[in-house]
C-alpha cells in the first residue's frame, strides 16, 4: 500500500508541475461545448427534453469528456516512465505488479475527479438546480467513470511503446465511446444499429447516470438503477484488466514480444 500511495501522489505532483495539462485537459472540451453549444443551441431540440438547451444538455457529456482527457493525459505517463527508466526500476523492485496498477489508476482516478468536480460547479450556471445531496451520487458517478477510463488507458499504454500509437489508439477507441454515450445527442432518433451501439456501450450508463443526478427530470434515458450498475461493473472491470495486463506482462510490450516469439517455432 505504501508503493501505492507513493505512485499515485507521484502523479499527483507531476501534475500540479505541469500547468499545461492543466489547460489541455479543460481547454478542448469547454471549448467544444461552447462552441458546438452554441452553433446547435437554434436548431437542435432534445427529443423530451422539454425545451432544454442544447448546452444544457450537452454539459454532463462535456464533463464527463473533460475526465476522459485527464484519464489519458495521466495515463500517457506510464509510456513517458518506460523511455525515462522509472518504470523499469519499479518493475525490477520488490513492488508487485497489483501495486504498480493500484498507484497508478488512483493517481489518475483522483486527478480526473478533481477536473470533473471543479467543472460541475458551472452546473447552476445552466439551470440546473442540484442539491447537495444531489451532488454527492453525481460525484460517486464520476469517480466510477474516471476509475474506468483511467484503468481501460493504463491497460493500453502499458502494451504500447510511443506515445503516437498512444493517442491513435485512443482516438480509435476512447473518442468513438464517447460519442457513443449520448454525451453528444440522445438516442432518440437515431438509427437502430446506432442505437443498438449506444445500448452496449458501457459509457452511454455512466452519462445516464450524471444527467439523471444532475436533472431527475431527464426523459428517455435507462433507469438510474441500471445505470449505475453497469458503470461500478464497467469500473471493477476495467480495473481488473489493468492489473491482469501489468501481472502478464510485467515488463511492457518488450515482454509480450518476447513471449510472442517463444511461441513462434
């Protein structure tokens, strides 16, 4: 616990040195909710949404996009630790892989929460009216869905050698999930397979599930019950395949590809 501990407040500081993740990590999605807010806010009306704005109802994508950002941008780090020689040295210590999973997903789980509470304090702003009691299930949500955002990129770049596969992967996986999760329009009206997507997509709960605290008025969306359900799972989930990943292949992608060449004749 103590290795833990020690990773996670590691990614801590690193962070509060960097001021540019900072920017990077609230910069892009509030510039997209303004922006797609406000060139959707005339034309487009959210089917039983009884006259909700668009960036109303944009907002809880936006900051669940905002824990997306801050799970990749702290998860990035273990390819950084790799090419600077730390990762090799916490591997090769008595440090058990558990350990090394644990600090590194509560270090980026913590910093993801954090972006994502600081921006549903706008939450007023937009009409929205959650009491504190309100707040309390918004957060837990967050911090489920950070958990598993955080553990499904630690999962990806620890199998990954640079930084540019990193994001590609990201952007091929990460991004469409996101888009997925009726963040950015509902599932009304969609296409049947669209929406049959959004149905399977673990994130499209954890979204649900925010807008439901945030507003307990929201229409057409799957029970609060079932959604937080499927978000703590999609949590323990991806946690678990973190932590199977770093136990398989302690050392990287140089030791799966050790590995996959021993099995070659």
């Amino acid at each position: 616990m103590r290795a833990a501990r020690a990773l996670a407040w590691r990614e801590v500081v690193r962070f509060l040195r960097q001021p540019s993740r900072i920017v990077g990590a609230f910069a892009p999605p509030l510039v997209a909710w303004l922006l797609l807010g406000a060139g959707f806010g005339s034309s487009f009306r959210v089917p039983g949404g009884g006259g909700a704005s668009y960036v109303a109802y944009f907002f809880p994508g936006t900051v669940v996009l905002v824990v997306l950002f801050a799970a990749i941008f702290s998860t990035i780090s273990v390819i950084e630790d790799r090419r600077e020689g730390f990762l090799q040295a916490v591997v090769v210590s008595p440090v058990s892989p558990l350990a090394i999973a644990a600090g590194k997903i509560a270090g980026g789980t913590l910093l993801a929460l954090a972006q994502g509470g600081v921006l549903l304090l706008l939450a007023p702003v937009l009409g929205y009216t959650p009491s504190v009691a309100a707040l309390v299930p918004a957060l837990l949500v967050l911090a489920f869905v950070a958990l598993a955002l955080t553990g499904l990129g630690l999962a990806i770049a620890w199998m990954l050698e640079s930084t540019q596969g990193f994001h590609a992967i990201m952007n091929l996986f990460l991004i469409p999930m996101w888009f997925l999760s009726g963040s950015f329009f509902p599932a009304a009206g969609a296409p049947a397979w669209l929406r049959a997507a959004m149905a399977v997509n673990p994130l499209t709960y954890g979204v649900a599930a925010l807008r439901q605290a945030l507003d307990p008025t929201a229409s057409g969306l799957p029970s609060s019950g079932l959604s937080v359900a499927v978000t703590s799972a999609f949590a323990l989930g991806a946690v678990l395949v973190a932590a199977a990943v770093i136990n398989r292949y302690p050392a990287g992608p140089d030791r799966a590809a050790l590995r996959t060449r021993r099995k070659k004749p």
